[in-house]
C-alpha cells in the first residue's frame, strides 16, 4: 500500500506540472446514524474521492483524453472495495463523431437518466436515487472492461455502454449493455434509458424529467424492470431543490415496489449551506416507512470539493 500512496503522489506531481490535466476530489465527513441501524458513527455520507482527467489537443478537431478516480473512507483512510480505481479509469477519443472510451466507464443509463432525479445525488441519508431509479438490484453504476459512445448536438444527447460478461459480477453470458437520450432546452430536460445487465432476465428502463422555476429545480423519475429471477420491479421518484441566499434546502420521495409489495417508501429533507463554492455543511433526515427498523436515519457533516 505504501508503494502504491508514493506513486499516486508522484502521479499527482507529475500531472500538476502538465497545463492539460486536473487533480481533483471530495472528502466528506461528518456524523451519521443510518435508517435500520441503531449505531451512531462518524462516516462518510458521499463517496470521498481523489481522481484524475485530461485531454491532449492532436490536432484536426481530434482529442484524446482519459480519467481515473480513487475512492476511500476519510474517517479510517481505507480503500473503498477492492478497486483502486474503482470510481472510474478510462481512456479514449473525441471529435465531431462525439467521444470513445475504453474501460472502467460509468453506464450511460445511470450517467443521462437515473442520476438526474435526486436532489442529493444518492449522497446521505436523504438519497432516493438507490431506492427508487434503480430497482430490485437489477441495475449497475459502473461496468469493467466497456465501450462508452457519447455524442451531444443542439440540446440532444446519446450514449451507449458495452462490456464484456466476464468481469462484471452478472452471472450471465450476454454482454451488459446501456443506452440511454436526453434533451434539454432552457429549464427543461427530458431523458430515458434502457439497461441490460446480461442476465438472461434483467433489465430495466428509466424516465426523467425536470423543470426549473426561478431557484427551484423540480424532478420526477420513473424505472420498471425484472430482476434475473424475472420479478417484476417498480419505482418512482420526486426531488425538489430550492436555493436560498447561499443554501439548498432539499427534499425528495421515493418509492420501490418488487413483485407487487412496495418494499421502500422513503422521504429525505436536507439543508445544505454553502460556507463557499467548495464548503458546504450539510444537514439530512431520511425516513422510510417500510424499513423493518429504526425507520428514521440522519446525518449532519461537512463537505470540501477541491
């Protein structure tokens, strides 16, 4: 491990004396006590990072670019999982055809659809984007060894993931695939998304769309699917985020049904103050109706991104 803390600085140097690439990241921190645990704990309530980017100019409309990102817990400073990279780690081309990356790549469903709705984007207590976008297991943030297609023009966005079976946990022997199209135009954005995980069962189809209104930003999200087990899985989300002065108060309802029985029905209230463009203090409360116990869960923590 210390080898690999010496070269991640020496990368770090590195890359700061290159005018094209950036270091960046977010430590989050603070106390939590989570809906279905009785325990109180320093934690983190959004994946701390440390990643980076770049992009080389190669002439004729032509880029390269590439991207990896390292996720931990602050409060132990341990490895989040078994991947070092486990955030992200590509590399790949863009130009008027739009852009190709090849490996640790995002899906485009979760990227264009499923993490548009929540107002606290699947961080804190607060978050419905687990419970309600992505339903009954079925769905993945990321996939190993992957395609990613993106393209973008007038308002319109596309994207695709492909990746092979083998080193993606799906337990299948088709390729996990994501296709995902959004529009955007003023305050408004619609987006749909389809996934395929690879089972011989899964998959499941998003549907978002937002508004905004003066410092309101509304959002509603929608997602059916089977699981592998072919049960059927439904869920629906509203956000709402309203900014005050320097401070977003949040609130977001969700709702997942698997096999006909609504098995989460969460609502999340935040305030989040902004003490700077990097620095915010934040604080949620999360309720969901269905957990077995302890139904209510909240945090209260701090939030740098550099």
């Amino acid at each position: 491990m210390r080898k690999t803390a010496i070269a991640l600085a020496a990368f770090g140097l590195a890359a700061a004396a290159h005018a094209d690439v950036t270091i960046y990241g977010k430590l989050d921190a603070g106390f939590r006590k989570s809906i279905g645990s009785e325990d109180k704990e320093i934690a983190t309530s959004g994946d701390s990072r440390i990643g980076f980017k770049g992009t080389e100019d190669l002439g004729n409309g032509l880029t390269a670019f590439f991207g990896m990102e390292h996720r931990f817990f602050p409060d132990t400073g341990v490895q989040d999982g078994d991947m070092f990279w486990k955030g992200y780690s590509k590399v790949g081309l863009s130009g008027a055809f739009g852009s190709v990356g090849l490996g640790r790549q995002y899906t485009a469903a979760f990227l264009m659809v499923q993490n548009k709705v929540d107002p606290f984007a699947g961080d804190t207590v607060a978050q419905v984007r687990d419970v309600a976008m992505r339903v009954g297991g079925i769905t993945k943030v990321r996939v190993n060894n992957s395609v990613a297609y993106d393209f973008s023009t007038n308002g319109f966005k596309f994207g695709a993931t492909v990746a092979e079976a083998a080193g993606n946990g799906t337990g299948g022997t088709e390729k996990p695939t994501s296709f995902a199209g959004s529009y955007a135009s003023g305050p408004f954005f619609i987006a749909a998304g389809l996934e395929n995980p690879a089972g011989d069962n899964d998959r499941q189809w998003n549907l978002a769309a937002g508004y905004k209104i003066g410092a309101v930003d509304l959002t509603a999200g929608y997602a059916d699917g089977r699981t592998n087990a072919d049960v059927k899985a439904k869920g629906y989300a509203l956000g709402m985020n309203w900014q005050v002065g320097t401070a977003d108060i949040k609130a977001a309802y969700g709702v997942q049904r698997v096999d006909g029985t609504t098995t989460v029905q969460k609502l999340g209230l935040g305030y989040h103050y902004n003490l700077s463009k990097r620095t915010t203090i934040y604080a949620d409360v999360g309720h969901d109706s269905k957990a077995t116990t302890e139904k209510t869960g909240y945090d209260l923590g701090i939030r740098h991104n550099f």
